[in-house]
C-alpha cells in the first residue's frame, strides 16, 4: 500500500459530513490505486487509534482530483477495491 497520493496521506485526519449533517473525523488508514484510480480506507478517528484493524470498521472511498473523497458507485467496484484492500493488507501481515 502507498503511504501518500496527491494531497492524501496514510495518518491524515479527515473531518466528513455523515448522513445527518454532523462533522465526524476519520483517519486514512490505507492508500491504493487499482486501474489507474486511487482509493483510501478510512476508519472512524477514535476507532482507528484504539482498535487493531481486525475490530475497526473501514470505509472505502474513490480519491478524485486528487484530493476529494468520493463514494463508490457500484457494488462490482467495491468488492475489487475491498479484495484490493485486504490482499495488500495479507501481503503487509506476511512481510
């Protein structure tokens, strides 16, 4: 996995809208490009500094221009990027 894309870096904080319009804070906890787009996981802040990533919930989003995240349109994109997510997460385990 990459440690940096555009301006989105692994550590990063990000503060997101959640459906109710309130601000919640997520941390990047991974970077990857598959078929030449880029993609993050995210967990929620709080949970991404005290859960190991067994127990976090993640959150996969498209990064656009560069920076944005962006939600993905289609279940056949999220399960590749989430299979991406998890073999490089294995390979990771492994080394």
């Amino acid at each position: 996995m990459e440690e940096k894309m555009g301006g989105i870096e692994v550590g990063e904080i990000l503060t997101v809208m959640d459906e109710e319009d309130r601000e919640q804070e997520m941390e990047v906890i991974g970077l990857l490009t598959i078929e030449d787009k880029e993609y993050a996981a995210v967990a929620f802040a709080d949970d991404a500094q005290e859960e190991t990533v067994e127990e976090v919930d993640i959150y996969f989003f498209r990064i656009e221009d560069g920076e944005e995240l962006a939600e993905i349109d289609t279940d056949a994109e999220f399960e590749k990027v989430s299979a991406a997510f998890l073999e490089a997460q294995e390979g990771m385990e492994e080394e």
